[in-house]
C-alpha cells in the first residue's frame, strides 16, 4: 500500500481523496457481490434449480376485496368498506348529524 502524507495535502485535496476512496470502495463491495451472485447462481444452475426458487422469492400477496359495511341511503349500489378515504356522501352525511350506523349494511 501506498504511504500517503495527508498534513501535506490541502482540504480540497483531502475531500476529492475521500470521494475516491469512497466510489473505490463501493465498487469493490459491487464487484464481491456480482461474484458470489455467480457462483450461487452457478451452484443451483449445476442441481437443477433456479436461483430464485431457492431464495425464496414469493409473489407480493394480494390483499382481498374489502367487504362493504356501509351502504348509500338512496342508491344501494354505492357502498363502502370503511377502508381509506370517507366518501363525500359519508362526509356530507355525519356533517348533517347522522351517524355511521345509519348507514351500516
């Protein structure tokens, strides 16, 4: 390794230094890791597997429909689940008095 003399070196110069120890750095960690990926890849490419099998890689789990609760006094195809944002006739409603229960299927 190089001995560097750094009280010889300016605050500009100790700043760009530290720049590019830090991208080496990064680049070095990016390498190891395009390495070991190839050889894990390699390895379960040699038993018959795909990497991602053995990893674990599971699809995003879908979240189910939310059952309605409340239902729109005078159209009944308007509902809502109680989930999220209060629709304006909800709003409009509780702002007159009435409460949730009015609404409640």
């Amino acid at each position: 390794m190089t001995d560097i003399d750094l009280t010889a070196l300016s605050l500009a110069e100790l700043k760009q230094l530290e720049k590019n120890v830090a991208k080496a750095i990064s680049s070095f960690e990016d390498r190891q890791k395009a390495e070991a990926f190839a050889k894990v890849s390699a390895l379960a490419a040699e038993l018959g597997f795909p990497l991602a099998d053995l990893v674990g890689f599971a699809p995003a789990r879908k979240r189910s429909e939310a059952v309605a609760k409340y239902r729109h006094p005078e159209n009944p195809e308007i509902t809502w689940s109680g989930r999220g944002r209060k629709p304006a006739w909800i709003t409009d409603a509780l702002a007159a008095g009435k409460t949730l229960e009015d609404f409640a299927i």
